[in-house]
C-alpha cells in the first residue's frame, strides 16, 4: 500500500525472517564470536540468551552459514519433551537408526554414542543445537548433561548449543544444575540495540527495501524515539516502523517525524504517553532524571577539583624570550609564549609515567628498542585521528625559533586538549595547539611478550598464545581459542571482532588491531584516569 508512495520494492520492517534483510550489528557480531568459540573449543555447552524479539534467531542463521564444513548440525525447535522423545529427535535430526516400538533412554543413548564415535573416527564434529531451551525440564537438562560425557581422550564428542531467554540462565545457576553450568564453555547475553544501531538497524532495512538513496525517511528525533518506544528490540522496531509507515502514507506525510511513531507505539504496543516500553512511571522518570543531575553535578566537582589552571602561589608559567629554555634538555619550556611545550625526552618520560607506574626506560622511543612497552609514531593532518586513538600522546611540535618541541596532550575534549606542563595540566584551545603541531605524534602501547610484526593466519609461537590469550580473556573463557599456532578459527575471531571495531577485517594481528584489543580489554587508561595521574606527575617530577 506505502511501498510506491515511499519508492519502496517491498516491506522493509516485515516480522518474518528474511536473509537478505540480515543486520549484524556489534553485539550480534560478538554473540556471533562466542558461539564460533564455543564450537571451536572441543565440546561443551554454549549458552546465548536474549530477550524476546532481540535477534537470536538472527545469530542462529548466521551461525549455520559459519560452520566448518566438517560438522553435523542437528537443530531442535521445540524442546517440550521429556528425555526420551528429546533423545529420538536428536537421533531423527542425525538420521541415526533406532529401535522405534522399544526405544528407551539407553538403547538411544547408545545409538547416538555410536553415530558420534563414527564421525569422530571421520574427522567430523557434531553440534546439537536447541531454541526455546528454557522450557527444557530439569530432568531433561540433566540427560542433556549426560550426553556430553561421550567422549574420547582428546575431546568430547558432542557439543551442544542452547538458546534461550534470559530465563533459561537463572535456570542453569540453581543448585541442582551447577553440574551442567560449570561445562558451560562460552556463554552471551544478547542486549538490545543501542541508539546508534537502532539508526543504522532502519536505515539499513529501508536500504535493502529499495529506499532511493539520499531520501531521509525517518528523522533523527523520529529515530531517537523509535527506540526510546521498543527499547532497541529489533522485532518492536519493525513492529512500529511498519505501522509508522502506514500512518504516514494515510497522512501523506513524506517524512517520519517523531509524533508519528508514539502514535504507531501506541497503537502497535498499547503503550500510553505516561509509560515507556518497560512500564516505568513518571515518578521513576523523575529519579532518573535527578540521578542524572546528581551525577552530572559530581563529575563537575570532580573536574573541578583536578583539572583546574595551576593553584593558588603556582608562578604562571613563563611568556617573555628571557623564559626561554634549550629543546632537548630535560627540563624547562622549549618555546616562547607556548608553556605547552616541553622537551621531547621530557615527553616521552611522561608518557611512560602515565601508561606505567614503574621506572622510565630511555630507550623507549628509540629506533633499536626492543621492549614489551612500543612507541609508534604516526602522521595526521587532521585530529580526528587523535581522538579516535583515545590515547595520551606527545606531539611532535617546533617553537617560535625553530626549535624542536613536544606537547604532551592527556586527553581531548570537543575543541580542546588537556596539557601537561611543567606547572601541572593546562586546557588549551586545539586551535592553539595547531598553530605548533607539525603533523606527526608518538605514543606508548603494551604489546604481548613476543609480538614484534604482524600475524597471521599459519603463523607459530609465543606472541600467538599471548593474543590468543587476550581473546579469551576478553571472550571470558578459561581456555584461549588457540595455544601456539594461528589457526583458522582464530583467524575468524580476529575477523569478527575487527569488524565490530570497524577495522579491516583481514584476520591479520597488527598494531591497529592490538590497539583496539588493548583498549576493549581496558588497558589503556580512561581519560578521567589519565587526567587525575597526570596531575599526580607534577610531583613525580
């Protein structure tokens, strides 16, 4: 009915589930991860959970077209059975002859043991995959548990993936099934869409629907309350666009505006204006709001308090040619009228200093050093690359006469940086900065012990253990992916996790990729961090 109206070829938000219209946003990428670890780690459970309408289903499709083409897939939809008719869909799913009339628990489980030593022998692996598991009854969960002590002295013989709503996870943590939740290999929780991806989530099915490119169908506000309405579940979404839609081509409204999607809210999820998806009130609204505040008022204090322009009996910092020091030394300004530069070895001594609380290495910096602490150096013409970095870095700078300088920059703001100087941290306009900045930075990054050149994929020793290492840590397994080869499914891990960072996604471990690892992992300072040790460093000094 709309479709022509809005230059559409067909129905961009339909419910049912359409490859083509497949959306993976950053979480789903990395639900996606923990399930390719998961399959990959020798047998087990792996566990993802999620709302309603939060796009499991989305994972299980994707999952499918990801398996090594040496595994047996066996898939149940609807795990309301008791032990014996779940243990016969498992058989039926894997064609596995049985005795129909007389099958009982044992003869089935021994069928199955059967089939999985002879695709073991095969070189096969076996996945049994169940939706819906949290109707799953204790009893059945518990035989389910039982099926994963087939194994051989190597691995385990069959693994085993559960979905299920949030649910099913307060399930596996009682007492009684602490047995199955401790085999639990890799587990994920698959969150809504935030504000960003819900964005992204219309755009891109309008896209796939035919939208003429360049046509703003919906309007950032309209966008903004799109998710505010669904909460960022993707199957509300469609719910909503899909009756928002209809609402504007009966209006003949070109443009999707914030007023018509509570109206398609209201109708679609019988909310009213007073309540929001979840039911809060307005009274929990007004909490909200003065929580905010509260917090707000407290990092202001807290800025406040480190961050201001040097203290009371702190000597501004010297202006006039007399001030002027000589660039290299260790001490002093290297410029005049700019108490943001300093020396360079000063520089790099800080920068140490901000990333470790340890003695400086000299030799930090410097062409031949081989040390765990790198120092790269790269160029910009802009400080869009900078801020994205989201690391303190020195900037290569020069002085009024020439002189070669370094501007330690702490942390970025909208259109200023926090500065260290000789007289404590200073905010100093970027246009300033820019006035001394000529174009190249350095900064100091943690690399894992071995890792001098990129990897990939065949590659072999100590650095890959370490990042395969850092993958499970961030993954939250106790057993890393790989030991101390790179395999494929590491290779696929990189992947996936350089795409939710929006990297070249080329499977290959290099200094961008370490990068994005280390500050995912939380080893890289946080601004606030930086900031308060910064201040500390004056007198360190």
């Amino acid at each position: 009915m709309y479709k022509n109206y809005f230059g559409l070829k067909e129905s961009p938000f339909s419910i049912s589930v359409n490859p083509r219209f497949l959306f993976m946003s950053a979480r789903h990428r990395d639900a996606l991860a923990h399930l390719l670890y998961g399959v990959g780690s020798g047998g087990g459970f792996i566990l993802l959970t999620g709302e309603v309408g939060t796009g499991k289903t989305t994972i299980n499709r994707a999952l499918l077209t990801q398996l090594p083409d040496n595994a047996d897939l066996a898939i149940v939809l609807n795990p309301a059975l008791s032990a014996v008719e779940l243990l016969a869909t498992v058989c039926d799913e894997f064609a596995i002859d049985y005795p129909g009339d007389s099958a009982s628990l044992k003869t089935l489980t021994d069928a199955l043991h059967q089939f999985l030593l002879a695709n073991f022998a095969r070189g096969r692996k076996t996945v049994l995959m169940i939706d819906e598991a949290q109707h799953l009854g204790f009893d059945v969960l518990e035989q389910i548990r039982l099926l994963t002590n087939l194994e051989t002295d190597e691995e385990k013989l069959l693994q085993i993936i559960l979905i299920g709503q949030p649910e099913l996870a307060e399930k596996l943590a009682r007492p009684e099934l602490r047995q199955l939740n401790q085999r639990i290999t890799a587990r994920y929780n698959l969150e809504p869409l935030s504000r960003q991806e819900t964005g992204a989530y219309i755009k891109h099915r309008l896209s796939i629907a035919g939208l003429p490119e360049g046509y703003e169908l919906f309007a950032p506000a309209a966008v903004g309350e799109v998710h505010r309405q669904t909460g960022g579940v993707p199957r509300l979404i469609n719910l909503v666009c899909e009756r928002v839609l209809l609402g504007a081509y009966g209006k003949e409204q070109r443009r999707i505006n914030r007023q018509l999607v509570k109206s398609a809210a209201n109708e679609v999820l019988g909310l009213t204006k007073a309540e929001g998806r979840s039911g809060s009130s307005p009274a929990k609204v007004a909490l909200g709001v003065i929580a905010s505040i509260a917090f707000a008022a407290s990092l202001g204090f807290l800025l406040s308090h480190f961050y201001q322009q040097p203290a009371d009996g702190v000597s501004p910092p010297p202006t006039d040619a007399s001030a002027t020091t000589t660039a290299g030394k260790d001490t002093g300004f290297a410029t005049t009228g700019g108490e943001f530069l300093v020396a360079n070895d000063l520089a790099n001594r800080w920068l140490w200093r901000l990333l470790l609380d340890e003695p400086v290495d000299p030799a930090v910096c410097r062409a031949e050093a081989s040390l765990p602490i790198k120092c790269s150096r790269e160029n910009s013409d802009t400080w869009d690359a900078l801020i994205t970095l989201n690391r303190a870095v020195a900037l290569e700078a020069r002085t009024a006469d020439k002189f070669s300088a370094s501007i330690l920059v702490v942390a970025f703001t909208d259109r200023s940086a926090w500065v260290m100087t000789a007289q404590g941290l200073r905010e100093i306009p970027l246009m300033v900065l820019a006035d001394h900045w000529t174009g190249g930075y350095r900064f100091l990054w943690r690399a894992p012990r071995g890792w001098n050149q990129p990897l990939q994929r065949g590659d072999s020793g100590g650095a890959v253990a370490e990042v395969a290492k850092l993958f499970a840590l961030l993954d939250g397994q106790e057993e890393p992916i790989a030991f101390d080869s790179f395999t494929p499914l590491l290779e696929e891990r990189v992947k996936l996790f350089q795409q939710a960072r929006g990297l070249l996604a080329d499977g290959v471990v290099g200094e961008e990729t370490l990068l994005a690892l280390s500050e995912a992992l939380g080893d890289t300072l946080l601004p606030v961090d930086r900031l308060q040790r910064a201040e500390r460093l004056r007198d360190l000094e």
